[in-house]
C-alpha cells in the first residue's frame, strides 16, 4: 500500500512515498518554500500560496507512476501557526514564531481572560489580537497552514482540525474534544471561525484536481508535526526518548493519562494529545539548532569587524563542533540559550555565566553551548520520567551532523542515542498514520 505523506514546515515542504508492506519510507524530496513575508517587528508571517505551490513543485519530483499509485495522502506541518480565507481572499499565515500580542503588551491579558497558560504565537493568540485590531471580521475560516492545506487538495470548502492542531492553538478542552468556546468567546473569537475537531487519522476527503494524484484517493486529516515526527521514527513508544533538534528544539516522550494524573507540569511542559488516548509530555524551546547557527554567526561577525573575511557558515559550524569535542567542558562556561525567549516566558533570554580569565576560549563556549542546548531540553522534567527509558532518538540535522551536540545528549539523558534511517520523519509519520486509517475504514 503506496501512501503520500506531506510535511508543510516553517523553512520547507517535504513529501515522501511510504510503503508499510516493503521497505518503509522511498523516495523522499523537500525544497524551502521560501514563503516568509516582509512584516512588522515581532509579526512572522508567510505566503500561503508559495507554501502550496512548493507542494506542487515537490509532487512533480516524485515518480510519476509511482504517485499515480499512492493509495492515501497524509498530512502535517507546522503546528501553533494560523491562516485565515474567505472567498477567494487569503491572508498570510501567522505561524508560531510570531510575538505581535506580547509587543502590544496583550499576552498576559489574553492568559487571564482565557484562564489558560497561553504564549505568542499560538493560534488563539493571533487569533485574539487580530479581534482586538478589527481584523477579524472579513474572515470566514481560520485553519492550521496544514489544514488549509487538505481543503486545496480535498476541493473541501470548510477545513476540519484535529485535537493536535486544535491543542496547539492553546484553547481546546481535552474532556470534551472540541473547542474551550468560553475561553474562545473571552478572547473575542467567534466560534464559527473555530474549525471544527475530528478524530486524528479522519479521512476528511478525497483529492480533487491534484497534478500527478488520481481523484477520489483519501486523505487523512493532517497531524501535529511533532506527534508525526514521533509516529514517523518510534519503534518503541513506551521505551524511547524522542529528541529533534531543527529551528528549535523538541523533547517528547509518550504517556499515559493514568500516569500524567496528579502531575502538574512545569511552565515549559506541554502534555499534547496523542494517538490511542495517550498523551506525548513535551518541552520545546524557541531556540534549538538555531542558537548553534547563532554562534556560527557571531564569530563571523567577530571577523568582519576586524577586517577579516568570514568564514563559510558549515566550515565554521563543522569547526566549532570540533572544538567543542576537543574540550571536556569542567570548565566551559555555562550558556542559557533562551535567545528567542520562551513560550512560557517571553522575557526569559539567553545569559552566559561562570566566566573566568582563562576559560573564555572559542573550545570552551562552543562546549558550553553544547551542553546548554541539551540541558534546556532535559531540565525541564524530572528525572524519574526517564527510569524506563531505554534511549533517546534523535532526529534534526543538529543531532546527525554535530558530534558534541550527540555527546551532550547521552551525558544529560545516561541513555544510548539512537539516530534511525528514517530521513523527513514528520512527513514519514504522516504517511503511517494515513496508511493505517485507510486500512481501519476499509
């Protein structure tokens, strides 16, 4: 069974071919959709329609018998993100890394009025600050970029949202599986701009009009990138680690809701819905792979203020990394990379302590970061969630290609890491959870 799985991310789209009965995961392309608009400060916005025709470009890379085989679609893509449409008219996609309500000095506000622990660049926030400046009104539908992206392949008028999506937005109600529609109607969002909720793995509709995809073939509702990067690489839900390290930074790691019952998580954990009932504890930081380019880029600088020429960006990266592994940090300063902030606390940015006359070397901060990445993931839970634990699996092109990065991340976790095969996982994950949809309705 051929199945199609698409990754509609915040930098590129990714699609592969997956086929659960052979090998798994075939062909898989992804190019940058190069989709980021010119905005205001603190506003992150993006074309839409670039995003799709990525797809589109991504689709006409794929073997063109083969695609014309895939027997389901599935979807994912940025989560936390939003784009809204009415008619023919489409607005830019407000996506995750977007801080216009706390600029306007709105976000703790939006927290009180909706009583949830809300934070820039979710959905109900961008949502709740539009209403705020009027801009609401001329909008029909408000939808994940990964949603709207089923209803340009479906033909579908109205998008559904699943409880990944939906809980990435900030305002669902886990009892009842649908939308807080109190909190939505504090924050002035009308409920009928709320897509409404179905089942992860719903079959929401058909292609219609898709180059190179034959009518009339499923598609599964689109699923949380980061529940499908988890789907996309498990092999032992219940034993592993799930660590990714792109643009920012995941930790994850499935549960029960017997065991989240009673657990209060700390202000940087998320529990996300999940797939079977069970929920994935998560912690995300804003700055992950990204605060690595960061000191890549500030050693350029550094040069070219001197009068030096700067140094190709993987060069120095790969250089830093072997520096960083050349030292064995006792003595590397202690690096806090909150550059970007965090969603629990916009204010909170980066700091870099312990810093002697003589430890203050390019090995030592480079280990020092290293070590600081790793530890803004692993801190953010207590250590006896990791007791059954049997690895970390670890995921990203920061994790693949930055040995000190992996060397960080066994001494944090005292767990073996573990890097799969599996390349694009999100988009591989979606592929596996349309393949087992199809197979449950038929």
């Amino acid at each position: 069974m051929l199945t199609l799985g698409v990754d509609l991310g915040t930098t590129k789209v990714a699609a592969v071919l997956y086929d659960p009965d052979a090998s798994g995961a075939g062909r898989a392309v992804s190019t940058e959709h190069h989709a980021a608009l010119p905005a205001a400060p603190g506003h992150a916005e993006q074309d839409g329609e670039k995003m799709y025709a990525a797809v589109l470009r991504l689709l006409a890379e794929l073997p063109p018998r083969e695609l014309g085989r895939v027997e389901a679609v599935g979807l994912t893509g940025q989560m936390h993100s939003v784009i809204l449409w009415s008619g023919g008219e489409l607005s830019p996609a407000v996506t995750w890394q977007d801080k216009r309500a706390s600029a306007a000095g709105h976000l703790d506000e939006f927290r009180t009025l909706s009583g949830r622990p809300l934070a820039d660049g979710f959905g109900a926030v961008t949502l709740a600050e539009l209403a705020r400046q009027g801009e609401l009104e001329r909008w029909r539908y408000a939808a994940s970029p990964a949603d709207w992206l089923a209803t340009r392949l479906t033909g579908n008028p109205a998008p559904v949202t699943d409880p990944t999506f939906a809980a990435s937005w900030g305002i669902f109600d886990s009892a009842s599986g649908g939308w807080d529609l109190k909190a939505a109607a504090a924050l002035g969002i009308p409920p009928g701009l709320l897509p409404p909720v179905v089942a992860s793995g719903s079959i929401v509709g058909t292609t219609r009009n898709v180059p190179g995809i034959p009518d009339g073939i499923p598609v599964a509702a689109p699923f949380g990138d980061n529940q499908a990067s988890v789907v996309g690489t498990a092999v032992e839900l219940d034993r592993e680690l799930f660590l990714t390290l792109g643009t920012g930074a995941q930790l994850s790691f499935v549960i029960s809701p017997e065991s989240a019952a009673g657990w209060t998580p700390p202000p940087a954990v998320e529990l996300r819905p999940f797939l079977d009932g069970k929920l994935l504890a998560v912690t995300a930081p804003l700055c992950g792979g990204r605060a690595w380019a960061w000191l890549g880029g500030a050693v350029n600088n550094f040069l070219t203020s001197l009068g030096l020429e700067s140094l190709p960006e993987k060069l120095l990266l790969d250089r830093l990394d072997a520096l960083a592994l050349e030292v064995d940090g006792e003595s590397a300063p202690v690096v806090a990379p909150h550059f970007l902030g965090e969603r629990h606390n916009p204010a909170e940015f980066g700091s870099i302590t312990g810093i002697t006359l003589e430890n203050f070397t390019l090995p030592n901060l480079a280990r020092g970061l290293a070590a600081g990445i790793v530890r803004n993931l692993g801190d953010s839970f207590p250590p006896e969630f990791y007791r059954n634990r049997e690895r970390v699996v670890g995921s990203g092109n920061c994790v693949r290609f930055c040995g000190s990065i992996r060397r960080e991340i066994e001494r944090q976790f005292d767990l073996p890491l573990e890097i799969r095969s599996v390349r694009e996982e999100a988009a591989v994950g979606a592929a596996r959870l349309a393949a087992r949809s199809v197979r449950k309705a038929g």
